[in-house]
C-alpha cells in the first residue's frame, strides 16, 4: 500500500498558514467592530447633541412667537405706546397682568418689560418706572442703537427692588411691530432654566455636553471653570455644532473611564497579538519549507538529465524548469492534436467538393469511411436517399481565401463564431427533421448541405419534409441571427455518384429565384424547362422605352411593364435579369448625358450615394414584381426631374409667346387652357402654373379682363349691338357676355354705354 507521506507534510505545512489566517480575521474583525463603534457613538451622540440645541431653539422660538403675538393683538400695548394707558388706569393693570401672563405660561421666561420711547417709562410687572432709574437701563440704550434682533449673549439682570442679579439672555423688539419707533419691548429668558431643561436631555454619567454663548460664556452646564477645563475633566470631545439663530457653540463627547477607552485599549493588545502569530508562522513555514524540498530536489535531478535544446538558459530556478517541462509537453499534445483535426476538416472538405462536382468517385467510399462525416462512417447504402441544399446568403459579407473558398480558421471574432453556427444550425436542424446533415462553405455566401436519410417515406413525403425544414431553417437564422437567404432544394437520388446532379438543380434553382417571385425556397421542379432565350431580343424594348423617356411621353411606363412582363413569360434567369436591367440603366444614364441643358440637374441620379443605393436595391431585389416597383420608382423620380428642367429652361420664352398668341386670339371663344396645350405643348396645369408664376393671376381671369377691356372700348367708340360686341370679344351669345360683364365691370353693358363711363387701362398696354 502506498503511503501518502507527501500528502501528510503538504498538509501539516499548509496548517501554520491556516492559523495565520483565522488570526488576521479575528483581528481584522475586532478592529472593524471597534471602528464600527466608534462611528456609531460618534453618530449617536452627533443626533443627540442636534436635538438638544433644536429643543432649545423651539423652545425659545416659541416663546417669542407668543410675546409677539400677544402685544400685536392686545390692544392695550398700543395704548401705553400712544401715553393713553397712565399710572392708576384699568388699561395699565389689564398690561401688567399680560405681562405676569406671560411670565407664568413660559417656565423659560424670567421677566418681560416695555420701554415707551415718548416719556422714557418702563413698564414692568411691578408697575411704571421711570427709564433713568431703571437697573436694565444700559440694555435699553444699547438696544436702541443696534439692529440685531437676534438673541443676545448672557448677562447679568438685577431684578427691580432687589440687590441680586441672575443671568441671563434677552431679545427686544421695537414696537408698534415689526419696526416701530415709538418703544421696546423685551424679553429675558433665565439661563438657569435653560440649564434645567437641557440637563434632563443630557446622561452626565455617560456622555458631556459644554455651550457656549457667541461671547464665550458658559451657558451650560452651570459647573463654573473654561471650556477646557471642562473638556479635560470630562473626556474626549465627538461632535461640534454651531447655532446660527442664538450663536452657540456646543461640543459634546464621551466621558473618559466608559468601555468606549477600553475597547480602544484592547485593539492594540489584538495588534500585538496579531504581529506574534505572523513572525511564529514564518518561521514554522522556513523549517518546514526546508524539509518538504527534498521530493522536489529529486524530481529536478531527473529534469536535469534530459537532454537541453540549443540555446536554452540552464540557470533558471526549480519552478521555472518543471513548468517550461510540463509546458513543452503540453504544446506538443496540443499541437499535434491540432494538426490532426485541421488535416481531417481539409479533406472532408476536398472530399465534399469532389462530391458536388462529381470527381474522385472511385475513391468516395473509402474516403467516407475514413472521414466519417456520418453517424454511421457514411457507407454507401442502396437504401438511403440523398439530396442537396444550397443556402444562399444575401446580406453576409465574409472573408474568402484566393480560391473562393471557405476558410475559418483564416478570420476570427464574430466572422468565425457566425459562419460555426450557421453550419452547426442546418446540421442539427436536419437532425430533427431525421437527416443526417454534411454542411460546407462552397463559396463566399454559399453553404451546401448534403442530406442523408434511410428510406421510409415515398418521395413525395420526402420533398414535402424537405421544404418545411428548409422553412424553419429560413425563420430560425433570421429571427435568431438576422441573416436574409435562400434555399435551393435538388432533387433526390440514391447513389452518392450522382450527388453532382442534386447539387447543380439546387443551384439551377436559385438563379430562378427572381422570375419566380421566391424569396426563401426554391425547389428543383419549379424551375422552367424552356430553352434558353437570347438576351439580344430585349434590347428594341429597352431602346423603345428610353425613347419615349427623352420625349417625355407617358407612354415609357407603359413600355417598361411590358419589358418586365416578357422577362416573367420567358422565365428569365436572375443573372440575365440583372443584365438586362444593367442595360437599361445605362442607355438610360447615356441619353440623359447626351442632353446638355438637364445633364447637369440629372447627374446626382446616375454618380454618388443615390445611385449606389438605386443600384444595390435593384440588384438586392427579391423577386421581379418588387424589382419593377423599385425601376418604375427611380425612373420616375429622373423623368420628373428631367421634365422640370427642360420646363423650366424655356419657360419665359414660352409665357412670352402665349401672353401674345392670346391677345391676337381672344376672340375665339374656344381660347382655353386645354387649346393652348395643344398649340405649345405643354399640359393644361403647367401652362396654368406658368401663367399664376407671371402674372400673378389665373389664365382665365387674364383671358377675362383682355376680353372686358376691349369689350369697353367698343362700347364708347362704337355703335355696334351687344350681341355683336360678345362675338367680337370672344363669347358665342350676349347672355353669358352681359354676365361676366356685369361681374367684372359692375354693371351691364347697356347701362355702361347709357352713363358714358370711360374704359379702364388696357391690359395690353399696362403692367401685364
């Protein structure tokens, strides 16, 4: 039995590192619980000493809020300030008795007095006294001159009567409020209450708190000494805040003798410890580093009777050899492994071209069963039926070696890991129809498959088969990886010396795919069996249809459906298709060249980005009904363009020459837009948009006003009847001339000879 001493020393090696560990741990967690704590009792006590001074600014918030409010809806204030409320008067007993009020509501409030400007009097709970003689005296004056309304700093008050003073803080407010001048009311508030009310906020045996006013007076706790004094006393200060409002300053922390010092004491013990368990494991780990070298002293022993190649450094040290050892094989494995499958994938390639092109047959069989690209080794088996599928790629543009082939070990990234799962997807796709699938890259955007399956349905259920996996393959790949193809489907044989057939009635059927009007699959039967037609046959159609194009005459369109229509009756080839449509768009681009006055406005159809892309969609098109929309499309863009620019050259020259053919004309009565049409070959709407454009007015109202204007001449200058004036003007009766006369004159043309009126400017001769 083997012993495992090896295994026994690693372990008990490994044990001091373990233990070093556990101890890190242990004193990493004790330091984070202590640091946790510390911040907790700083936060704590940060929330503690925040309501404190919050308490204390409410309470004395509200506290002027009530004083505030009462003088400003107790009449009786207003009195005393105007001198109406006098020594012995019921008003100045209801104001003392506020004022008590106000002292008995508030435990805060020490005393409350008014200070009446007019005869320097103060008015206290005790009665009127005069200012001069009154102990707060220098408050008042003090007051009067400074702005601040905020609460002052603490100071002494004597009490009226009395020789003791207490302290405290006070806040005046001029009256009538807000900024009154005609006196002062006060408000003191007793520090001694204050000191009450925070002192059952505070634990003194846990936590100190020392405020300060803005002058440096202590205002609690009532101890006296300096802010030091008690700061050394008390313990180790945490948090500081100021108040804005009262312009206190309080700092707070954690008395000294609490478990917050002795946590902080036993962390450093932890950090000795700590240090000591990591300079014994050191050292345990030298001495048995020292013993477990031996093993491998041995194995470099034998490392060093091998045999170095050329060039190699022999003074590296152990690790470096055994892993350069142990990565040399591995390469070697690896590389050969690598060799091995990139020969088999070549010749099962070269194997499944041979196939398809139907050369080395002598040799198939045993090739297959060398390669094995079938389940069972790919035996030939006369009662299996085969067939190939072409897939066809429309918008995958990958790298191809020289030859035209597929190679994926050529390009990476994204290239490589599509083209493994396209081939990958239609392999185990036929594997769930029951086929046994053999996909290849037989050019740029081809993959064939060869299918292999035992005979068990008629050929019929066969084809049927075929097609709905070629369907589902064509809704997985778009839907999944977004690739636009088609599938040609050969026919079915039953020996693998005629694969070649199968193959070329797949591709036979993918160069119907446009006449056909199929986007996805195309089968082997559809494809017509007609002879092939000479493409030359096309071009009167082509040369009639760009004839009529450079006439302008409608009758292009008509000519171009019937061009489309002979390529779908005689069953065109895609690629004969897209020459035909090549030589359309060039006898189209050259007649467009050759007329010098629009080739210029043209010749963004024909060079740049929108050529490209008319061109791209035309050939990308994915039958003939959808190529003919896209040609009639475009065509039609051009000959509108071509129409405007050829218009809009000889526009003038034209309004020109039918402003004077309409006024040598304007009696005819059949003079209308249609008329001049067909005299200047144009269409009845862009003669009318020459004549809006010119004359700012439509062709019949400028046909109108010519006529009612030598309508009136005759009128004056003449004695000619009505009915003979409308026929000379251009009207077949005098009823719808005195119509329209009357609507443009204003009134009819007897009364208009009756009154003698004078014609209006001839349109002749004015500004038309």
């Amino acid at each position: 039995m083997m012993r495992k001493s090896w295994y026994r020393r690693l372990l008990f090696s490994y044990f001091p590192i373990f233990m070093l560990t556990v101890s890190i741990l242990i004193f990493l967690s004790f330091l984070i619980v202590n640091e946790i704590s510390r911040n907790e009792t700083g936060k704590a006590n940060r929330i503690t000493t925040g309501f404190v001074l919050d308490s204390v600014e409410k309470s004395l918030t509200k506290v002027e809020m009530d004083v505030l409010s009462e003088a400003e809806t107790n009449k009786s204030y207003s009195s005393f300030l105007n001198g109406q409320a006098q020594s012995g008067s019921t008003m100045l007993y209801g104001l003392v008795g506020s004022l008590r009020a106000l002292k008995d509501n508030h435990e805060l409030v020490h005393s409350v007095y008014i200070y009446r400007t007019k005869d320097h009097t103060v008015l206290t709970r005790s009665g009127l006294q005069d200012a001069s003689t009154f102990g707060d005296y220098p408050y008042i004056e003090q007051a009067l001159r400074s702005e601040d309304r905020q609460w002052s700093p603490v100071r002494e008050w004597t009490e009226p009567g009395t020789h003791t003073s207490e302290r405290v803080i006070s806040m005046h407010k001029r009256l009538p409020l807000p900024f009154g001048g005609q006196g002062l009311l006060v408000i003191n508030i007793g520090v001694y209450p204050l000191q009450q009310m925070i002192g059952q906020m505070t634990n003194p045996t846990v936590s100190y708190l020392v405020i300060n006013d803005a002058s440096g007076q202590t205002i609690y706790p009532a101890a006296s000494g300096t802010k030091d004094a008690v700061k050394a006393e008390d313990g180790q200060q945490l948090t500081h805040l100021m108040s804005p409002r009262l312009g206190w300053s309080l700092e707070s922390g954690i008395r000294a003798g609490q478990l917050f010092e002795w946590v902080s004491v036993i962390s450093y013990v932890w950090i000795v410890v700590g240090l000591a368990v990591v300079i014994l494991a050191v050292i345990y780990i030298i001495y048995v580093t020292r013993r477990n070298y031996r093993p491998i002293q041995l194995m470099m022993q034998r490392i060093q009777q091998l045999p170095s190649r050329p060039g190699e450094e022999n003074n590296k040290d152990e690790l470096w050899m055994i892993d350069h050892a142990l990565q040399s094989l591995i390469r070697q494995t690896i590389d050969y492994e690598q060799q091995e499958h990139a020969n088999i994938l070549i010749r099962r390639r070269q194997l499944f071209r041979d196939l398809m092109e139907g050369t080395g047959t002598e040799t198939v069989e045993l090739r297959l069963n060398d390669l094995s690209p079938f389940a069972d080794g790919g035996k030939g088996d006369a009662s299996a039926v085969y067939a190939v599928m072409v897939v066809e790629l429309h918008d995958l543009d990958l790298p191809q070696t020289a030859d035209g082939s597929r190679r994926l070990e050529d390009h990476g990234g994204e290239d490589q890991r599509l083209s493994l799962s396209l081939l990958g997807v239609v392999q185990e796709l036929a594997a769930t129809y029951g086929w046994q699938g053999w996909a290849e890259w037989m050019s740029r955007k081809r993959i064939s498959i060869l299918l292999r399956k035992e005979v068990g349905d008629g050929e019929g259920l066969l084809s049927v088969k075929l097609q709905e996996m070629a369907q589902t393959g064509c809704e997985w790949l778009h839907g999944h990886l977004g690739v636009q193809l088609t599938i040609g489907i050969g026919g079915q044989i039953h020996e693998l010396a005629h694969v070649q057939d199968s193959y070329r009635s797949a591709i036979s059927a993918l160069r119907y795919r446009l006449t056909l009007g199929v986007r996805d699959i195309v089968t082997s039967e559809q494809v017509p069996q007609a002879d092939d037609i000479s493409l030359y046959s096309y071009l009167p159609l082509i040369s009639e249809t760009i004839r009529s194009f450079r006439l302008a005459s409608h009758d292009w369109r008509v000519q171009l459906e019937g061009l489309f229509g002979a390529m779908e009756t005689d069953k065109l080839k895609d690629g004969d298709i897209l020459t035909v449509m090549q030589w359309l768009q060039e006898l189209l681009e050259r007649e467009m060249r050759e007329m010098k006055d629009v080739s210029g406005a043209l010749d963004r159809y024909f060079n740049g980005p929108e050529a490209e892309r008319w061109k791209s969609e035309v050939e990308s098109a994915s039958s003939l009904a959808v190529m003919h929309t896209l040609m009639l499309e475009h065509m039609t863009t051009v000959y509108r363009t071509y129409v405007a620019a050829s218009e809009t050259k000889s526009y003038r020259a034209m309004v020109s020459e039918m402003k004077q053919y309409i006024e040598e004309h304007y009696t005819n009565p059949d003079l209308s837009l249609n008329h001049l049409s067909e005299r200047f070959d144009v269409s009845p709407k862009y003669a009318s948009h020459l004549f809006k454009t010119e004359f700012d007015m439509k062709f019949v109202d400028f046909l109108t006003r010519l006529r009612m204007n030598h309508a009136q001449q005759m009128l004056c200058n003449t004695t000619e009847t009505v009915q003979h004036i409308a026929t000379q003007v251009g009207y077949a009766n005098s009823i719808t001339f005195g119509r329209v006369f009357k609507r443009v004159v204003g009134v009819t043309p007897g009364d208009y000879r009756k009154l003698r009126l004078k014609p209006e400017d001839s349109l002749t001769g004015g500004a038309l």
